[in-house]
C-alpha cells in the first residue's frame, strides 16, 4: 500500500506541474484571467495533495493507523476538486463547480483521519 501512495503522489506531482505549465502557457490567451487564477488553485492544490500522499505513503509504513483511509481521501478529493476545477476552465460550463466542494470535503476527510492517526500513533509509541 504505501508503494501505491508514493506512486500515486508521484504522478499526481508530475500531472500539477503539467497542468501548471499548461495554465501558464498554454491558457494565458484562450480564458480570461478569473479563470486562469481557477485553473492555477486546481493545480496548487493537486500538488499539495500529492504530496500529503507521499506522506501517507511514509505513514502506512509506520503502520499510522488510517493512514491508508486518508490517502485514498485524497486521492478522491484530488479527483474531485481539482478535476472539477480544470474542467471548469476547460469546458466552460460552470456548474461543475458544484462538484468542487466535495472535493475540499474529501481533502478535510484524508487530513482529519491522518492528524487522528497520527495521534493514535504517538499515544500508542509512549
């Protein structure tokens, strides 16, 4: 399992960097700057989220309980928040924004349970 979170955060990485590139050079003249800036907080928080997976990755192999329930939060919040964000500025229709906040739940839900685990974690190690 925590093979699959640092893999996973890996290729979330390297897809936040494409999609920062992509929204800096490839988007600049084809959306307005609102959108621009949307597309940008896509990508900032793929990144964050790819690197709170490698952290989970680290974390499932200290055995942190939930480690493994807040990864697969973030990979889905990842999906949801930043999908609905690209393909926001993408499409133009803009009620998939709608989706977006599910997302953040999603991120909530994956950092909740890795800061209860890690909790756990500390309390079971003394």
């Amino acid at each position: 399992m925590a093979r699959t979170f640092l893999l996973l955060g890996a290729l979330n990485a390297l897809v936040s960097v494409a999609a920062g590139a992509f929204g800096a050079h490839g988007l600049r003249q084809s959306v307005s700057a609102e959108l621009l800036q949307v597309f940008e907080v896509g990508a900032r928080y793929q990144m964050y989220h790819a690197l709170g997976l490698m952290v989970v990755a680290w974390a499932v192999t200290a055995r942190v309980p939930a480690a493994a329930l807040a990864g697969w939060a973030m990979l889905v919040g990842i999906v949801l928040f930043s999908g609905s964000l690209y393909a926001l500025v993408l499409t133009g229709v803009r009620g998939l924004g709608a989706i977006t906040p599910f997302g953040g739940v999603s991120f909530l839900v994956g950092w909740a349970a890795l800061a209860v685990g890690a909790f756990r974690w500390v309390i079971q190690s003394s």
